[in-house]
C-alpha cells in the first residue's frame, strides 16, 4: 500500500469513527456528545431529517429535536450494516443502514417498555474541522419496501 | 453587495439552478438530462435514496432506478418549497421539500391514471466540476407527521 492509499484509509476510518460516535452518543442519551457530533458555529448551516419528519435547520433546532428525542427514549440501540463512506477533501458522505431496536418508556415497575424493531438508512455528510469531522447533515428515513435490486443483477438482460 | 457576496450569490443561484434542472429531467422523463445531473465518472461514488428504499450506491444501480421509476410514472411535477442551500469550496447541500404530484399509467383511453400528492423532503448534496454542479447523492423521504416546531418557538420558555 503506497502512502496515498494508507492516507486515504486514515481517512476513511476517521470518518467512520465519527459516524460511530454520533450513533453512540445517541445510544448513551448523551447530549453533550451529541452535540459535539454536529459542525459547530454558524458558519455552515446543518440540517437533519429524522425518520418522517420534515427538514430541521440551523443547530438550534436540530439539537433541540435530539433533546425531545432522548427524553422520549428509553432504550435504543442502533446495529449498523451497509456503512459506505466516499469523500474528497474535507467533505465525507456516508450511508448506512440503522437496524433501530428502542423501547419507550417503561408502563409499569422497573420494566423496560415495549421494544421496537425499525429499518432506517441514512445519509450522513461530514465536515472536517481542526476538531475533527462534525456532521453537516443527517437524513434518516424509513424502509419501507424490499428492493430486489441486487438478486436480479445476474438474470437481468 | 460586495465582490464576494456577490459571488456568493452567483454560486448559490447556479446550485439552485442545478437543483431544478434535476427535477425538470425527472417531470419530463428526460433520462439523458437526468444523467447529466449526476457525478459523472467513479471517482466520487455517488447515492441515492428513493422516498421509503433502500440506499442504492453507484451510477448504475442509481440511473437504473430513474429508468424503472420513468417507465411507471405518466406524469410528474415536483412544486419545490422551502429550498435552503449551504455551500462550502466545491461543495454545496440543498435542502428542499417536493410536492409531488404524480399518475401512473391510465386505466383506459387517453386520460391520465389518478393524480395522487405526496410530500417528501429531500436533501441534495452537489460537487462542482468544470461542466458545473453535478449530484453527488440525493435523499428523498416521506413526511409522516407534521412538526409544531415551529409553532411553539414563542411559547417554549
């Protein structure tokens, strides 16, 4: 591996790293983390899409949702799988799939609620800062079909 | 409005002109426009998410999927609000909501399917090159609920 390729594998790992902790934070209910995760200042104006939202803009609204968000969750845990990062320069993008298992808060006792399963894919695009890379947008949605895309590449003519 | 905030200006009207050229090739059925909205090359992989799909990765798979969505979609108009663009060097974000108005194939005779309307939010990520901006990943998803954010922000202490 020459020295480009090792840099550019840096690269990537640091980018998935950064993916990985936002997801943690989120796990953690940890807000301070959270908000460490997005782009600082005003300079660059963040956005964020939860799953069946609108568009959210601009820091103040967004670490607001993420506030009510973890109020609102007791347990969640995210499986990642599919996680692709293509960047250039000081942009990276990634997609992943949010296998999503949360439960609400308990009913009764101790007991956790009930727990959910939920498919959301996401696209996340990165920003690197002198602090490291800060997210610039997050779009979550939900899948709500099954794509055959990749079983029929062989048979399609 | 000085040199830079005029040049500011131009770049950010030449990425909203990018952006509806887009969605014009989509209302036309345009495949060749709509090709031409994209990265072109593999030197940037580029994504896209189809309103409740999966993550499609790859100008084949992504173009394909426009291919398939033409070839069942007899009418199409996209009414875009609350477009927001970000921009930083050779990238910028587009933020926007689509009000889709759409009709499959008609049922018989020469009249159209039944119009349905739909609202989906999108973020749009562009990377400049010599022949202009070009899509490097799009992500479409489905508005659920709506969000009082909005309409609380005087109220909230």
């Amino acid at each position: 591996m020459n020295e480009e390729h090792a840099r550019a594998a840096a690269d990537i790992a640091e980018v998935e790293a950064a993916n990985t902790a936002f997801y943690e934070a989120l796990e953690r209910g940890d807000l301070d983390a959270l908000t460490d995760s997005w782009l600082p200042g005003e300079e660059l104006t963040v956005s964020c899409v939860h799953p069946g939202w609108p568009v959210l803009t601009g820091r103040r609204d967004v670490l607001r949702s993420y506030a009510l968000i973890m109020a609102n969750t007791d347990y969640i845990q995210f499986f990642l799988t599919d996680v692709n990062v293509t960047m250039t320069g000081e942009t990276a993008l990634v997609t992943c799939t949010e296998n999503i298992l949360s439960g609400g808060p308990a009913e009764d006792g101790d007991a956790l609620g009930p727990l959910v399963g939920r498919l959301v894919v996401a696209t996340n695009v990165f920003r690197h800062t002198a602090d490291g890379w800060k997210l610039w947008s997050h779009h979550g949605s939900p899948v709500l079909a099954d794509s055959d895309e990749d079983d029929d590449e062989d048979t399609t003519p």
